[in-house]
C-alpha cells in the first residue's frame, strides 16, 4: 500500500490503528456499529511535510518521530480524514502527536 501524496508544511498524514474492532455494547445492551465508536488516537506515520519555514527560510523539522514509526495522538485535534479505497487516513498537524509508541504497547481508555 502507498500513500499518494506528500503533506504540506508542519502536516503528517496517519493510517489510524484498528483497535477498536471487538464490538463495543452501551450501558444498556446495544451493540453499537462502528461509526459510533470512539475513533483510535494511534496510528502509523506514512508521510510527514517538510516542516514549517522560519523567517531566515530554512525549516523547523525537529518532531522526535519519523515516517513508519508508531505514534500517539490528541483526540481533538484540527485534522482532515481522507478516505482512499475504504480507507480512512487522518492528517494532522506534527503538534499534535504526543508520543511515539512501540510495535506492541497497547493503548486502552486513553483521555487525551
């Protein structure tokens, strides 16, 4: 799979974690379908900007994670959802990334 374009600036475009697959029941008994599930705030990096252009021209490109690695990211963010081929990728920006993650942490009940 290839991501097909290259984010702008200080963006970061995610694949969200799918960890939210074991069917979620209300308080009541309701199975809820996925759309009405929280979404995941973990996600796999695939493309990242060039940074944001300082007043000297150059650019700021100091995040602490990179393309492929795993990471942590705030629930209310200003992002754009982009679905291609039923998949939907998320892109950010770099500031809200909190963390980058190992291959096997789990992240559960996460209020971010």
């Amino acid at each position: 799979m290839s991501f097909k374009f290259e984010p702008v600036g200080n963006l970061v475009a995610i694949r969200p974690d799918d960890v939210d697959v074991v069917e979620k029941v209300s308080g009541g008994g309701i199975i809820l379908p996925q759309k009405y599930k929280d979404p995941s705030l973990t996600g796999i990096v695939l493309a990242k900007g060039p940074g944001l252009m300082t007043e000297d021209g150059s650019r700021l490109q100091e995040d602490g994670f990179e393309v492929g690695d795993r990471v942590l990211f705030l629930r209310y963010t200003a992002y754009v959802q982009y679905d291609e081929n039923g998949v939907l990728y998320t892109i950010l920006p770099d500031t809200d990334i909190i963390a980058t993650l190992d291959e096997d942490d789990v992240v559960e009940n996460v209020k971010v």
